[in-house]
C-alpha cells in the first residue's frame, strides 16, 4: 500500500458535506411532526434492514423499503415502483435507525421529482424517545 491514495481527489465532498447538502433541501419533521403527516396521509418508509428492524422494533403501519430498492420502488416512472408510488406529489417520510441515511434516501427521492418527500428527524430512535407507537423488537 505504499502507493495508496491519501488525498481527497478534486471535486469529491466528504460525508458530511453531502449530507449537509442534502438535508439543506428537506424540511426535516420531528417525531410528532411525522405522525401527524402520517395521519394526514403521507406514507411513513422504513428504510432499515431487517436486522436493525428485528433489534429495535418497528412503528406500526410503516412500509418496509429498504434502501437498497428504495428509488426504484419510489419512481413513478419504474417497472419496478410499488402501487403507492404512482404520483411526484405523493409525501413520502423516509426514517432509518438515527435519522442519517434516511437525509440521503429522502434527496435521492426528491431527485426522482418526488417534491414532498422528506426524513423523520432522528429516526426510529427519536420515534421511539418521543413516546411514539412501535412494536417490539423481535
């Protein structure tokens, strides 16, 4: 590895730095925030892999998307969408475990021309904090 590449190569953003660039284009909801979008229709995504959903619980109700399918479940334009998917301004509130990857998911969402998706603040986690409805790990 003594030829190993340490630099950042020009042009390329970190992390934190996508992350903050996609979040600047969400308006991020709280965990009471999201259930009342819920309520008023909006379709809660649960982006998190089955390991993490077995671990910690799930909140009832919430499609189960994972991320790895999540655009082409999500655009109205793929073969592959899900029957809810039929429309860009379907709202869509996409939570992972802390509220992280679902910031990336929910821009990549709003990419596809979905204008009201969005992320769940803090995630499950904070969902579950907030004394919200979940159901048990397991």
């Amino acid at each position: 590895m003594d030829d190993a590449v340490t630099q950042a190569p020009p042009g390329s953003r970190g992390i934190d730095e996508i992350l903050a660039a996609a979040r600047a284009g969400l308006e991020r909801l709280d965990p009471e925030q999201a259930a009342a979008a819920r309520d008023g229709g909006a379709v809660l995504v649960d982006i998190r892999p089955a390991a993490q959903r077995a671990a910690h619980g799930e909140i009832p109700g919430a499609l189960i998307v994972e991320r790895n399918v999540l655009e082409w479940r999500f655009d109205p334009r793929s073969d592959a969408r899900l029957g809810v998917a039929d429309r860009y301004d379907l709202p869509v509130v996409v939570f992972c475990q802390e509220g992280y990857t679902s910031s990336l998911a929910a821009a990549a969402l709003r990419e596809l021309g979905l204008h009201r998706a969005t992320d769940l603040a803090g995630g499950f986690a904070a969902w579950q904090a907030a004394g919200l409805p979940v159901s048990p790990p397991g």
